[in-house]
C-alpha cells in the first residue's frame, strides 16, 4: 500500500540501495547486511530525515536470534519473498536472472 514496509533488509547493496529506502513507511527501518553489487552507493539523506528512518548495520545475529528467525520462520509469521524455484539443470538461467536484476525476492535452486 501506500504507507509501505516497516523494514527492509538489504543483502545486495549498491543496485538496491535506494529502492529499498523508497520502500520504508515513516519511521521504517533500513537494515544493510551485504554489499554484493557495491558499497558506497548513493542515498537519499533527505528522505532519512523527513521519514525518520532507522538505519542499521548488521553482520550476522546469534544463534539464539537466529533460532527465533527459523521459528517465526516455521510459525508462518515471517514469509521470504521467493521470486522463482528452479531445478538444478536450469541454475545458469537463473544465474542469469539475477544477473540482469529482474527478479524481485530470492532465486531458489532445487537440488534433487
């Protein structure tokens, strides 16, 4: 909708960085945890201020944190945003795909 999300977990970085900052309801929070398509990307500090966004740096949780993710995870309260499952023999397509950026959530390879 139009208020937008309460927080946005960034893993990619630079190709990301500011659609995940447009994304932020007022008073969101920005969690950048990667940078695989640069660092040092451009930002919108107007946007922070006037949002009153929460920016925070995160390289990994515990394992304590990590145990409440999976549970939330397993509880249905918290989905991942899958944009595709694709076999093994597809991979390099998929490869691609994130490549290009069209997709939107994860790329899921299923080994079988």
């Amino acid at each position: 909708g139009k208020r937008g999300v309460d927080v946005c977990a960034d893993s990619i970085g630079r190709a990301i960085h500011l659609s995940c900052l447009k994304s932020l309801a007022r008073g969101g929070t920005f969690v950048s945890c990667g940078c695989t398509t640069g660092h040092n990307p451009p930002t919108d500090l107007a946007r922070l201020f006037w949002r009153q966004l929460n920016v925070i740096g995160s390289t990994m949780g515990s394992m304590e944190e990590f145990r409440e993710i999976i549970a939330l995870l397993r509880a249905g309260a918290m989905r991942p945003v899958i944009d595709r499952v694709v076999d093994a023999d597809d991979a390099a397509a998929a490869y691609e795909r994130l490549e290009s950026g069209e997709q939107f959530g994860k790329v899921v390879v299923r080994w079988s």
